[in-house]
C-alpha cells in the first residue's frame, strides 16, 4: 500500500476519533457534572427529565471505543497507549486531551 493511501486511511480514522472524542467528552461532562450531582440532590422529576444524558452517553461510548481502537489499529500505537486512548473517554475532559494529543502527533 502507498503512503498516500496510508495518509488517507489514517486521516478518515483520526476525523472519526475527533468527532467521538469531542461528542464523548461533552457526554461525560453532562454525566458527571449535571446528572449524577442532580440525581443526588434534587427530586426525582427532575432526575427523570435528564435521563437523556446517560442514555446518550451509554450509546455513545461504545463508538468512541471503536474509533480509538481504528485510529490505534491505523497509527500502529502500542497496546499501552490504545489502552490509554479507550480509557480517556470514560474521564470527564480525558477524551478532549487524547484528541488534542492525536492531532498533534499525526498533523
């Protein structure tokens, strides 16, 4: 395969993981920083009307999981820092990071 086609390969997988990144950070966000506190604090009406966020969140996820893993896969990254890069979505801002750190390496 050329190096173009490689550049190219890489390049759709890391748009991918930048999108999953960012829409899996802001899910984690709302997660931790809306849902859970309101869930604790306030009534349980009010609970009800934000259980969008975990549901979104839990179906998202997934996706960024498979995009790291495809951006991992396509920029031969050791089995530590794949793992790293799965693991940032689970952390509020972890995600932002890692995508900050595969643009910079691959741009």
């Amino acid at each position: 395969m050329s190096d173009q086609g490689n550049e190219s390969n890489l390049s759709g997988a890391l748009k991918r993981f930048r999108v999953m990144a960012f829409v899996s950070g802001t899910m984690s966000l709302l997660l931790w920083f809306i849902y859970v506190p309101i869930g604790q604090l306030a009534s349980s009406d009010l609970k009800e009307q934000l259980l969008w966020i975990p549901l979104i969140h839990g179906y998202t996820y997934p996706f960024y999981v498979f995009t790291a893993l495809h951006l991992s896969v396509k920029a031969r990254y050791s089995l530590q820092k794949m793992i790293i890069f799965i693991l940032a979505g689970t952390l509020p801002v972890a995600s932002f990071i890692a995508e900050r750190r595969a643009v910079k390496e691959h741009m």
